[in-house]
C-alpha cells in the first residue's frame, strides 16, 4: 500500500513539473522586453493555450476515455472528442481576439490551434501506456496472490503429514514406557510452537529453521537411542544468521531418511549435514534402505519430497539444485540453495 501512495505521489509531481515547465516556457525562454513571445506568440496567450490544452488531456485521460473507450461507447468516445478538439479551436480564437496582432496574421494559426490535435493524441498515447502498466502490476498482484494461497496450501498440508509422523514416534515411547517420552513431549511442544507461530511468515531466520532441525534429530535419537546411528553436521556462522529460508523446507528430507532408512536394515545410518559459504547453502541427506514390499508404502508416503519439491518451484524457481539418487541401496538428497 505504501508503495502505490509513494508510486502515485511520484506521477503527480511528474505532472506537475511538466506541465509547470510547459506553461512558464516564455518566462524561462524569452524576456519582457518583447512580450516573453516564443516565436510569434506572446507567452501570456501561449500561456493560456497551454490551460486549455491541459483540460484537453486531463479531461480525456480522466473522463472520456475511461467512460467512453470501449466498443459499447466507441462512437459516442469518438464524437465528444471531436466536441473537445474543436471546442478548444473555438475557445482559442475568442481568446485570441484580445490580441489584434495574432488575429490578423494567419500564419501564426498553425502554432495556435494544430497543438490541440497534438495535445489530443499524446492524452491517448498516454491512457494506453498507463493502462498496459495498470494491467501488468494486476498481473503480477494476482500472480502473488496465486502463489501466497498456493505455498498457504502446501504449508498446511506438510504440518498434520509432520505431526503423523512425530505422533507416531510418540506412542513407540510410551509402549516402551519409556523415561524419554517427558523430554520428547517438550521437544514437541517446541516444535508445534515454531509450526504455529514462527512459521506462518513469508520466510524465517535460517538460524529458527535449523534450530528446528535440530529439535526433530535429538527427538528422533531419542526414540532410537542406539538402535540407529544418526550422524548430524550442522555447521553455521553467525553471518549466515542474516540469511532467510521458506519454514519446514527441510524437514521433509530428514523424515524421509527416518521414514525409509530405518526398520528394515540390520545397521541403519543416516547423515545429515548443512553448511553456507558465501550465501550457498549446502544440505546433505542420506540413508540406507532396503526395497520395501508394495504393501508396507502407505499412500502417503510421496507427499514430503513432492510438497517440497513444489515449494522450491514456487519460492527459488532459478536458485536452487536437487539431486536425489537411490543407488546401491543408499538414498542421497543434496540441495544447493541460493539463500538472501
């Protein structure tokens, strides 16, 4: 909103200074001794013309063409602006009559009258040009509003996909009886609280995302313990805490890696590794698996990667590179990201 008082404040101060510029030309130009003419008119009367065609474009720019310019009123457009150009012409010639000089010379009427013409097309020229501006900024307003309801949709469908799986992490401890579940109840509640409130925004402090990360890894080894090696390397300076990233864009390839690389083999490793140089940020998953039978995937088993895969389209369209292999029975993600 801002941005369009301040935009708007900018054309009419544009206006202003040219239209100020065109009306004091003879007094900038010229001098009193000869009447500040400019060529064979004297500035008072090219002073007076430049009013008349000030009302000739203003009144075009914001009455006639935005009422009238349309195949519904075309001829109608058409005619009141014949009424406005020869109206001028005859408002002129009346004015002119207080200049005896001007009224007797007929080769100073191509610089009296001619110029309402002008005046004319340049108000049209104009009304195109603002208008193609106007359509482009609703453009892109509709486009961003597209894409804000777009990523509302997938945030919302990654937080309850999220909670499923850390729930679910949850009841193992507490079939365990386990003196963990207090600790992992508060680490959740760290994590709802970071869901709900802090990642609401456009984006948030890469710092807040990882300390996230973090949250999610020491809950998952806490419900492992020993039972799944879990390598973590998260490296950050505390430059890289002016950076922002899109919230729980990287949750998804951690949970993945817990989802898949745990359970089935007899030593389960999974790595994790983050690191920014120079703005880049380097993340590193990987997981051993093993082939699962068809009927151990449940049906939502795609939507983590496919959620942010669409999130990184939306958000870093040309600043960002996944690879995802699943060779040899290990699962790499790496994702370079452009960070600001």
């Amino acid at each position: 909103m801002k941005t369009i008082i301040k935009t708007r404040q900018i054309v009419v101060l544009f206006h202003v200074l040219i239209w100020g510029a065109i009306l004091l030309l003879p007094y900038f130009v010229s001098s009193a001794a000869n009447g500040y003419k400019i060529g064979a008119v004297p500035g008072l009367l090219f002073t007076i013309t430049g009013l008349i065609h000030m009302a000739i474009f203003y009144i075009n720019v914001f009455y006639l063409y935005p009422r009238f310019y349309n195949r519904r009123f075309w001829l109608l457009y058409i005619l009141t602006s014949i009424v406005l150009v020869f109206g001028s012409f005859w408002l002129k010639y009346h004015i002119m009559t207080g200049f005896p000089e001007i009224i007797r010379d007929p080769s100073v009427y191509k610089f009296i009258f001619p110029p309402s013409i002008v005046v004319y097309i340049i108000s049209i020229i104009y009304c195109r040009i603002t208008d193609g501006i106007r359509f482009e900024r609703e453009q892109k307003e509709k486009q961003a509003a597209q894409l804000l309801t777009e990523l509302k949709f997938l945030r919302s469908q990654i937080s309850p996909h999220f909670l499923f799986n850390v729930l679910t992490n949850l009841v193992s401890l507490a079939r365990k009886k386990s003196d963990k579940l207090e600790q992992s109840l508060i680490m959740l509640s760290d994590l709802m609280r970071y869901m709900l409130y802090d990642a609401q925004g456009k984006k948030v402090e890469l710092q807040k995302e990882v300390e996230y990360l973090s949250s999610y890894i020491e809950l998952q080894k806490l419900r492992f313990g020993n039972d799944v090696q879990i390598n973590s390397n998260i490296e950050l300076d505390n430059d890289d805490n002016l950076y922002t990233i899109e919230p729980m864009l990287l949750i998804s390839f951690v949970e993945n890696a817990f989802k898949h690389g745990v359970g089935y083999n007899e030593q389960p490793q999974i790595d994790i590794g983050l690191s920014v140089v120079d703005g880049l940020m380097i993340f590193d998953v990987q997981n051993k698996f093993e082939n699962e039978p068809q009927a151990n995937k449940d049906e939502n088993s795609g939507i983590g990667l496919s959620n942010v895969r669409s999130r990184l389209n939306l958000l870093y369209k040309d600043s960002y590179k996944l690879t995802i292999d699943n060779k040899n029975n290990l699962f790499h993600v790496n994702l370079t990201l452009k960070l600001v």
